[in-house]
C-alpha cells in the first residue's frame, strides 16, 4: 500500500508541473516559490493548535485545488500559480513522509510520527521513559 501511494503522489507532483509548464512564469519561479508554503510553521508561534490548524491549511491538498480552479476559472495566472505551487508541494511532502499536523505537537502526522525513533512513545533511543 505504501507503494501505491507514493505513486499516487508521485503522479501529483508530476501532474503540477504539467500545469506549470503551461502557466506565463519562467521555470525558476517554481523553485522560487517551493518552500511558501512552509511559511504556514509560524503559526506554531502562537500554539500547536493555531500552528496545526495554519499548516494544515496550507498544505491540505483541498486548499491547492480550489486554488488552482479558481485561478483557472477566474483567468487567474497567479491564483493558478499558487494552486499548482501548494500541490506541488504537498504531494512532495508526502512523498518524502511528512503529513498533515495533528495538534498534540508538529511530529505527530496523519502518516505517522515524524523524526527520531518515537522517543516521546518510549522508543530504543533516549532513555525509553514515556
């Protein structure tokens, strides 16, 4: 099953780029852009719940999306863009294992606990204490 999704993702990632290739920006604005998303971290400056709920936002693949369709129902290059650039970079996120936030601390993912062996679960790593 892990497969199967990696290549669902896979297949996200490429197909934003098949957007992109026909949107009205150079290619370094993708690269340029890639990493906005993660602005939505700073959330995590006002609590775990405000910064679950901001990242969460940002890079639930909903959100991009209803972005891009309303960019391209509106003629909106710039819309279109920021829909192809958040699922871009959520589908490359979850390639690499990062899901969306739970609000009991920014580890913790709808795909698993992310980071060190699960030392807050009592892992072999640290000292085994929950």
């Amino acid at each position: 099953m892990k497969t199967l999704l990696k290549t669902e993702k896979l297949a996200e990632a490429l197909f934003a780029l098949v957007v992109f290739a026909h949107l009205p920006y150079a290619w370094w604005v993708l690269p340029a852009t890639f990493l906005l998303p993660d602005l939505s971290m700073l959330g995590y400056l006002a609590g775990p719940r405000v910064g679950a709920w901001c990242y969460n936002l940002a890079h639930h693949q909903a959100t991009a999306l209803a972005a891009g369709a309303a960019g391209w129902w509106l003629g909106q290059p710039l819309l279109l863009l920021a829909g192809t650039v958040l699922l871009f970079h959520s589908a490359f996120d979850r390639l690499l294992g990062y899901g969306l936030k739970h609000e009991t601390g920014f580890r913790d993912t709808h795909l698993g606990r992310v980071g060190p062996a699960n030392q807050a679960y009592g892992g072999r790593t640290g000292s085994g204490r929950l």
